[in-house]
C-alpha cells in the first residue's frame, strides 16, 4: 500500500464504493493536468476503435470519466447512481436490445466484473456484428506485477483459476490481472467458449506515466508540464512492453457467429 502522505485529500478515507467517491474521481481526473493527459490519449485510443455504421455505443463505468467528450452520442452508464448518466446498468444485465450496439467501451472496469462469462454473454447478444468491445486495462508483466502487489490496494491475482470472484461491492471487488487471464493466460479457453469474438489486439503500455500522474486515488508526482518527456521515455521502452508495461489496450470484434443465449 502506498504511504498515507501520498493520498489524494480529497477521497482519503472514503468508501471506494461509494457514488461520492466516483463523483470525487471525476473532479481529480480532470483537475490533475498530468492524469487529464493519460485519460485523453487512453479516449483517443478507444474513440478509433469504434467501428462506423449502425447501432450506438455503450460506455460501461462512465463515472469518473469524460469519454462523451470524444464520442458525443455515447450511451453513460455506472453501477450506481452518478451525475450525468444516462443509465444505471450492470454489466452483467445490459438493458439493451438485441445488436443495438456497435460498441461497448470501458476504462479500468473490466477487472471490477465479477462474472466474465455474464458480462460476454450479454455483450454477445446486445453487440451486433462488427462491432467491438474496446478496453484499457491493468495488465500482468514483471514490472508490473510487483507495483500492483505492493502498493495497489486492490488484489492483483494471477495465479487464480476462476474468471470469477466474489462480488463483495462495486468498486472494492476486483482482480487487476483479470484481463491478461482471459484474453493471455486462458485465451484459448475464451475462444472456445465465445467463438463470436476475436482477439483482434492486445497492445500493452504505460510503465511509468500512470504512476508518476499519482492516478485517482494519489498525489501527483510529476507536473502536468513533464507528461511529453516521459510520452517520450516509455516510447524509447517500446522492445521492453512485455516485461514492463501496466496497462494494455484490448480490442474484441464480434463476428457474425450466432450468439448463445
């Protein structure tokens, strides 16, 4: 856990599951010049991934983010109540008709899903052909494995054999390593069980700016005016993602396999 000192003041000692808390993240995210930065490169990132033509995107947890900043149609949704949302849905039981949607985004969400194989089956029937599920999410290397298992508060599992876990509350249920099990470790297992799905790509990054911008729960370390020199430094890092990087982008494509309902 990371020293008491280093704490963003404003959702110290709050309840992670908690609207508030959510509400609060919002005003650090884009009140953090350096963080702003991150989230507006991990938007740009999924806005071009939305595939063009019919049916709209759904965000999934959009309560701390600005994403219809970059997708001005999307559908907002949270687990709870938040301002400006558009629906309040669990992933698990998407309110949507039949390949209403084109897409489906999510930011840091998909490893708070306690049941994956719900989640996929929904997205299979509300998703239409050709449309995507685009994501950023922890992601299991060297690096980091050891900053998530020491100064995360939230677990970061690797060596679980089940893609589900106890859903204890909203925001405080979670397993970091949950995407690289599914779509790395267990990817052969994925396409068996969902063959309306691709893998269609797994870029991972981020070794360093996401720490140094402190994120949503902490201060930041480097100010906003340092973000380009370090976009620099993890680009000259590049060969080494593999072994470094925190994070990855994942996009899915759904093909036109009937969906199992």
């Amino acid at each position: 856990m990371a020293p008491r000192w280093l704490e963003h003041p404003l959702t110290r000692g709050m309840s992670l599951d908690s609207p508030l808390t959510t509400e609060l993240r919002r005003t650090i995210v884009t009140g953090k010049p350096f963080l702003r930065r991150i989230y507006d490169e991990w938007y740009t990132t999924l806005a071009q991934r939305i595939p063009s033509g019919a049916g709209r995107v759904l965000e999934v947890g959009s309560g701390a983010g600005f994403f219809q900043e970059y997708v001005r149609d999307v559908i907002r949704s949270e687990v709870f109540h938040c301002s400006e949302l558009d629906v309040i849905a669990d992933a698990c039981q998407l309110p949507f008709a039949a390949g209403s949607l084109r897409a489906i985004v999510m930011t840091d969400v998909f490893h708070h899903v306690p049941d994956v194989r719900a989640f996929m089956r929904e997205a299979s029937r509300s998703v239409r052909p050709g449309g995507v599920i685009a994501m950023v999410e922890p992601w299991s290397t060297t690096w980091s494995r050891f900053v998530y298992g020491r100064f995360h508060h939230e677990p970061f599992r690797t060596d679980v054999a089940r893609w589900e876990f106890e859903a204890t509350g909203p925001l405080s249920s979670a397993n970091g390593a949950l995407p690289w099990i599914v779509f790395s470790r267990d990817r052969a297992m994925f396409e068996r069980e969902f063959p309306q799905w691709t893998v269609e790509d797994i870029t991972p990054g981020m070794p360093l700016r996401y720490l140094l911008s402190g994120g949503i729960s902490l201060r930041a370390l480097m100010p906003g005016w340092s973000f380009i020199a370090w976009r620099g430094v993890e680009r000259m890092m590049r060969p080494l993602m593999d072994e470094v990087a925190m994070f990855a982008t994942i996009t899915l494509r759904r093909s036109d396999v009937p969906a199992e309902v």
